[in-house]
C-alpha cells in the first residue's frame, strides 16, 4: 500500500511540474486532464477517493486500537510503553494514514475537486 501510496505522489508531482513549464507535454497533460473530466471520470475519482477514506478510517483504527493496548500494560515504573512490534505497527499505520491524508486532503485534494467539480 505504501509503494502505491508513494507512485501516486510521484505522478501527482510529474504532472504538477509538467504543467508549471510551458512545453509540449503540458498541452498534452491539459488534454488528458480535459479528457477525465468527461464521461465517466469524476464517478471513479469520488469512488477511488471513497475508498481511501474508508482504508484511512480503517488505518487510523487501528492505530487507536494499539495506542488503546500500549496503555493497558503499565510496567513496573508505572509507565505506559509500546512494544517493539507495536512501535513498528504504528509507524507504518501513521506513514500509510499520512500519505492518504495528504492525497485526500491536502495537495490531491485539489486535483480530485478539480475533477469532481462537474
């Protein structure tokens, strides 16, 4: 999920930058862009989006579930610690929830309202 995470950022930046310079894979990026504005583009954008929030929901779950754990176990100083597993579990839950933020919310954001406007 992160490698898909992390090629989506990629293209996202490729076609960002391919429309900040004025040459001629910039017409070609406004035609595709054009082009998935039509049809059946901002059905599959809301639907691919839906799904990244419903796995971000899941993600932040069970980062809440493992945080939940770690404070039931209390050790001998009375303080509250993850275990190695749970450290690595939860910061590869919040480097996943992270990524799908950014993309549903932040710069992604405005590339799916963009093609959801109409």
């Amino acid at each position: 999920m992160i490698q898909l995470l992390f090629t989506v950022l990629a293209a996202e930046a490729a076609v960002a930058a391919t429309l900040l310079f004025k040459t001629p894979l910039r017409k070609l990026a406004v035609l595709a862009l054009d082009r998935l504005k039509r049809g059946r583009g901002p059905v599959m954008v809301r639907t691919v989006a839906a799904t990244v929030l419903v796995v971000l929901a899941s993600s932040l779950h069970s980062m809440a579930q493992i945080r939940g754990r770690a404070e039931g176990e209390l050790d001998g100083a009375g303080v509250v610690g993850l275990t190695p597993t749970d450290q690595v579990l939860l910061a590869r839950h919040l480097l996943e929830a992270s990524l799908m933020a950014l993309r549903i919310f932040g710069i992604g954001g405005a590339l799916f309202s963009t093609l959801s406007c109409k």
